[in-house]
C-alpha cells in the first residue's frame, strides 16, 4: 500500500506541465547513451504510435520498435459484435493471434563489429521475418542464436545480450510460454542493471516489459511492483510530464484496478489521459484508449454519469477527426447509446443506435454480425420503451414491442446466417493455423443468436402483460387449445437443438459462450414453465421440454462432488 501512494503523491507533488520537444533532451542521457537505447532494444515506448491499429478482439501485438528488434505488447479487448475497435476493458488481457506492426530492421550504431556481432544484427532480422510468416519454429531457432551471437560479439554481459533476451522472451510470451519467457526477462533486467544501474531509464524500459508479463498472466502484485519500480525511475530521468511516464501509469491503474483498488487506480487512469491531453496528445489514438478504458471503469462502479461525459468527449474527438464513415467513430456513439439506456434517456439512446445503424450499413455487408448486434440493442431500446409506456398508452407500447419484434427477428436472421457461412469451414476449427477467424466468427455469432432468442421470449411475456387481465385469460386458453407456440418456446427448442449440433459443442468451450448459453436457456425455461397449466396435452409437451431443457443445464453445468 505505501508504493501505491508513492505513486500517487508523484501525481499530486512532482508532475509539471509537460515539454514533450525537449523531453529527451532534458533527460540526463547524452547523445551516445541515448542512441544506445535504441542499439539494446529498449527504446522508449510511443504513446502516440500510428502504428496502433483497432481491432475486434483481444491481441498480443508483435512490434519490432527501433533500431533493434523489440517486442512490445499492446493488451486489448473487445466486447464481441459490438465494437469494432479496441475498447480495453476492465480485464484486458494479453491474449489471442499475434498482430504485426511498426517493423523495422537493424541499425546498429555500436562501435564493436566483428563476425559475430553481424550474425547477430542478421539472426535478429531474421527471426523476425520467420515470425512473420508464421515459421514460429525456425523464428525461435534464430532469436535462440542471436543471443549466442550477441554473447560471443560483445561479450555475455554486454547490454546487446539483454537485447536478445528481452527478444525472445517477449517472443514466448506471445507464444504463451511463460516459463520460458520470465527467466530470460529478469535476466535481461540483471544485466542491465550490472551495466547501468539500478535507476537507469533502460532497465525501466525492461521492468515495464516484465510487468506486461506478469500482467498477461495475471500475477498482479508482481505486476505492481515492475510498474511502480519503472514509474520510479521514468518520472526522474524521463519526467512526470514524459508521455512514457503516463504510459507506465496507465498500466499501473489497469493493474490496481484488477486489485479491486478503484479510487486508487481511477485517480491513475485520469493522470496519465491528462498528461497526454497537456502534451498535444489528446486526440490520438493512444488516449482515445485511455478514456474508453476509463469510462468502462466508470460503468463497473455505477458510475455511468461520470462515464456518459466521457464518452461523449471520446464520440466528439471521432466525429471531427474520422466522421461517420469509420467504424470507431460508430462504436463510440454506440457504447454512448448503452450508457443512455442504462441512464435511462431512451429517445437519445434510439437516435444514436439508429444512426450507427444507417452507417454501418452503408460500411458493411447487410448480412454483417455487427449488424445483428446493433439491432439487438434497437430492440432492447424499444421493449424498454414499451415498458415506460404501458402505464400512459397501451397502444403506443404494443406499437413498441411490434419494432422490438422486428429488430429482434431481423437480428436471429443474420446471426444464423453467419453461424451458417461458418459451419461450412467447420472442419478448418481442427487446423491450428486457420481455427482462429472462423471459431471467433462463430462465437460472435452463436452470443448474439443466445441473446437475441432470450429477448425474443422476453417480449412475449411482455405482450402478454399488455393485455387486459380477462382478455389474457381468454386468449391463453384459445392459444393452449389450439397449439400456438410462443416465441419463447421456439427459442427453447431451437437452443436444445443446437446443444446437439457437434460445432456448438465445440464452441461452448469457450466459457463466455458457455456462460451466455446456460443463461439464455435458463430465462426460456423459466418463461416456458410459466405457460404449463394443468395436465392436458399441451402442459404435457411443454413439461417434457422443460424437463430436456434442465438435463442439458446438468449436463452443462454437473455438480461438485464431495
């Protein structure tokens, strides 16, 4: 606890207003250190690089970052078919494919060259370039002989070594080999500190790279400690206006946050978007990030006013610099959409969610899950609606649930189509190197089909509510005499049915899928067993898929034995 707030009395005590032009002048690096930086591969860390890219789901980013090749790991993630782009949530993660950007080949200003030190320049590169074309064996064959190189050219504690370390142990860490990966991070730390110092600004650079470590495990106290310790050392030798300094920051507030230590890790959060904001870097996509990972802080703490002004700001700074036309720009005002509803101003909400509707179609296909996922959220706007209504004017709320109906049929739609599309390249799931776009395509799909059939069930009930008490009684009967299914219990069918198909097996592995699924068929039975009266025929059928409903709920979820 007393590090926490040595950090934060760094924010209240010590932060000047930044000068990002001369920051690494200012720096107590001359010009041959500074340029070593870069030769070690521990350059600093762009808070502003037009290198990050939005993307729909969680990414470990492969960035080969100045003169020496880098890794450097960007954790994002992302609300399945509702964004588009990076939104990092409260538990971002360091999960999923590898995504290139910002490479960049060796240029090594060191004064030694010999056979060795060019072989090592050489395998670096190369190990890259295997990287990227998927060789990940060969990639790690060379990264392994570059340090060998780099410990016979400059000498086995040469700063060079700890290079190479850092290379391949980011390169495990994407890999998921984290047992091979610490080892080699805290040896690179050792040898920088041998060669430099404890406080020097390059072994903060390494510490902030284990603390990414330790994050994508989830090993957060020693998480905290690599950040606080880096937060120690930038703010002095970098400065607490130094874009770096922030960025360490905002990896400390995600890390505390995690800890379940909000105020602590809100006060962060906000510090280091307004370093950003002082410096000129306010409207880039780095901090854009930070406010979305703020104001998802802000919702996770009832705290949706403070986030509703955030994300108005973020929408604001997206319509001026991208439009309409970019999917950023849309999932913006979408998640500004869910937090009116949540807020309760409905009509706002539906504006927004409309026009998100309108672009989107103009951007994708028609037949897009995005799509079926912006009408899901129409359709929750408008039985929330009819809801408000139903006390003022009955016809103006059946008229709601009417749309909602719409919305929420033209969503099923599309969600099968694509879970469809993709259950043709089902056999491509048992291939490790083509599973991945289609087994998420289906997971996105497979969510937003569950959640479209649970509202669907949901607004039956509420169109039941609507009619008058002996009017209900009336046609209730009519409906059991006749064999009517509801909605609901045609989504309770059709969701049994897919527990049986082997792909949606498949895809229940994943546990957000699995958790949204056991959810879904929940609600359906509970609604079903609501329509059961008496023991004629039709109370008869609906027992027994009442009763087949709650052994694939066992089956899915068996009880602990003792």
């Amino acid at each position: 606890m007393a590090s926490i707030q040595r950090a934060l009395s760094f924010i209240r005590r010590f932060r000047p207003r930044p000068q990002f032009a001369t920051a690494a002048r200012s720096s107590p690096l001359n010009d041959s250190s500074a340029s070593f930086l870069s030769t070690v591969g521990l350059s600093r860390r762009g808070s502003n690089s037009s290198a990050s890219k939005h993307r729909w789901d969680p990414i470990s980013a492969l960035v080969f970052a100045g003169p020496t090749a880098v890794f450097v790991g960007l954790g994002v993630n992302t609300a399945y078919a509702e964004t588009a782009s990076d939104a990092e949530p409260i538990a971002a993660t360091e999960q999923g494919e590898a995504y290139v950007t910002g490479l960049r080949r060796i240029e090594d200003g060191s004064v030694v060259s010999n056979s060795h030190t060019i072989k090592w320049r050489i395998f670096t590169d190369k190990g890259r370039e295997l990287f990227l074309k998927g060789k990940i064996d060969e990639a790690e064959k060379f990264l392994r002989s570059a340090i060998d190189e780099a410990k016979e050219g400059f000498g086995p504690r040469d700063p060079h070594v700890a290079s190479s370390y850092n290379n391949l142990a980011e390169f495990y860490r994407v890999r998921k080999a984290f047992e091979k990966a610490e080892p080699l991070y805290l040896e690179a730390i050792s040898i920088l500190e041998e060669a430099f110092g404890s406080d020097d600004v390059r072994v903060g650079a390494a510490l902030h790279n284990l603390g990414q470590f330790y994050l994508a495990q989830r090993k957060l106290e020693q998480a905290q400690k690599c950040y606080e310790r880096a937060l120690k050392i930038e703010g002095r030798v970098l400065g607490y206006g130094h874009p770096d300094y922030a960025n360490t920051m905002y990896h400390l507030g995600m890390v505390l946050h995690l800890l379940g230590k909000v105020k602590d890790s809100e006060t962060i959060v906000e510090e280091s978007i307004k370093i950003l904001e002082e410096g000129g870097l306010g409207e880039t996509t780095t901090c854009i990030r930070r406010m979305r990972y703020l104001s998802q802080m802000f919702l996770s703490s009832n705290r949706a006013v403070e986030a509703e002004k955030l994300q108005r700001k973020i929408l604001h700074i997206l319509e001026l610099s991208k439009g309409w036309e970019s999917l950023d720009t849309i999932v913006a005002a979408e998640g500004l959409a869910l937090t009116l509803q949540s807020l309760g101003s409905l009509s706002e909400a539906r504006d927004l969610l409309e026009r998100c509707l309108e672009a989107r179609k103009k951007i994708l296909p028609h037949d897009h899950i995005q799509v079926a996922a912006n009408m899901l959220h129409l359709g929750r706007v408008a039985m929330h609606k009819s809801n408000h209504l139903r006390k003022v004017n009955i016809s103006e709320a059946r008229g709601e649930l009417d749309k909602a109906k719409t919305f929420v049929d033209n969503s099923i739609r599309i969600a099968k189509t694509v879970l469809n599309c993709a259950s043709k390249n089902y056999n491509s799931l048992q291939s490790s190197d083509n599973s991945n776009g289609s087994a998420k395509d289906q997971h996105r799909a497979l969510v937003i089909l569950l959640q479209s059939m649970d509202l669907a069930g949901l607004l039956d009930i509420a169109k039941c509510e609507l009619l008058e008490k002996g009017l209900a009684v009336f046609v209730s009967h009519i409906l059991q005499e006749k064999n009517f299914i509801f909605d609901a219990e045609l989504s309770l069918r059709e969701c049994i049915a897919m527990f049986k198909e082997p792909r949606i097996r498949c895809l229940l592995n994943s546990p957000d899928v699995k958790s949204e699924y056991l959810s879904c068929l929940k609600h359906l039975t509970t609604m079903v067993n609501e329509n059961i009266d008496g023991n004629n025929e039709r109370s008869t059928a609906l027992k027994e898929l009442r009763d087949e409903a709650l052994h694939v709920e066992a089956e899915l979820s068996p009880r602990r034995r003792n």
